[in-house]
C-alpha cells in the first residue's frame, strides 16, 4: 500500500466519522440525502461479496470491507429509525433510478470477467462514481448547508480523488492500470468541482456554504 491510497481510505474512513458525529450530536439528518447513504450501502454489499468465498488479502483490506458496510447500513438506521422525523423526503427527490439502471447496463457490457461477482464489482464501481449525486442535488435545491455537512461530503470527494495519485503510481512501480476503477474515479472527482470551489472559497474562509444564485 501507497501512501495515495493510505490517505484516500483515511479520508473515506474520516468522511464516514464525520457524518456520523453531525447525526449523534445533533441529533438530526436534516440536509442528509438518504438516497444517497442507500446507494452507498448497494455499492459496499455489492463490492464485498467476496468476503464470503474467503478470498484473503489482508486483516487491514477485510477490516475495512466489513467496516465500510456496517457503518453505511448503521446511518441507514438512524435516518430510517431512530431520527426518521427529522429527514425531509420532499427534498430528497432525486430518481436513483435513473443512475441505477444505467450502471447496471454498463457493469453487464464493461466488466473484466463476465461472473457475477465480478459484474457486481464493476456494478459498486459505476456507482460509486455517481452516488454523491442524491446528495448535490439536494443541496442545490436548498441552496445552503451547514458546516460539519460540507466538511462529510469534503473528506468523501476528496477520498476518491486521493485515489489518482494512487493509481498513477502504482500504474509506474508496478505497472497495473484498472481502466474501470480510473476512468470512474475521474468521472467521480469532476463531479465535485463546483462543491469544492464553493467549499474552498467560502467555508474554509469561515464563511457558511451557500451556493450563488
């Protein structure tokens, strides 16, 4: 493991502590997609299938594989159950039908085996790159958000863009290049661009995030 790669499942690991310290404390989802934490869950389960034919690469790689899917579904309890009064579904509008369908289509033609194990990786990578996409949406229908929201949804882009460095040098110390997992990873960090510009000139000016008019 590279040091990309340590600092992009640092962030992700990060991301995840964060939304869920913005639930507990303040006891609220609010500006919370839920159909976004859904597909997140779809993407984990889909992606770690292999836990259970007992492939081992590493206590650190099954820790977090485990790690990842407990606590996707654990924020789809809290926001489902335990503070379900405090998300608003009039606002969380987006059809995740329309990336779900698509991502299925291009898991069955782009895959690098055609198994079911690993249609369903290629499935968790197409939509990984596109799942923040519930939750862009629903702050550009409220055109703000508070702090700690932006800080989650910061770390969670800035994972995956920690991931090309990552994958630049392993495609020059070793040699192997994933076209699927690069060319998503791509699509994934444009579409926060226009968060982080937003992110970075004003929030972490100490200004509270509001998108232009």
């Amino acid at each position: 493991m590279n040091i990309f790669r340590l600092l992009g499942d640092l962030s992700h690991l990060a991301s995840i502590f964060i939304l869920l310290h913005k639930i507990h404390t303040s006891r609220s989802c609010r500006g919370i997609s839920f159909k976004t934490q859904a597909l997140y869950v779809a993407v984990f389960c889909a992606r770690y299938l292999d836990l259970f034919t007992f492939d081992f690469v590493s206590f650190y790689n099954v820790l977090m594989k485990i790690f990842f899917i407990g606590s996707s579904a654990y924020t789809l309890y809290l926001m489902r159950i335990r503070f379900r009064p405090t998300h608003d579904p009039s606002i969380d509008t987006f059809r995740v039908e329309y990336l779900l369908g698509p991502c299925a289509l291009l898991a069955l033609i782009f895959n690098y085996k055609f198994t079911l194990l690993e249609i369903l990786w290629s499935f968790s990578i197409y939509l990984e790159s596109i799942a923040i996409l519930p939750q862009l949406f629903m702050l550009q229908r409220t055109g703000e958000a508070e702090t700690i929201t932006t800080h989650y949804i910061a770390a969670l882009g800035a994972y995956r863009a920690l991931y090309i460095p990552n994958w630049i040098y392993r495609y020059w110390s070793e040699g192997n290049v994933d076209p699927i997992a690069v060319i998503a990873g791509i699509v994934q960090t444009g579409i926060y661009l226009d968060f982080f510009y937003v992110y970075f000139t004003k929030v972490m000016q100490g200004q509270k995030f509001e998108l232009p008019a």
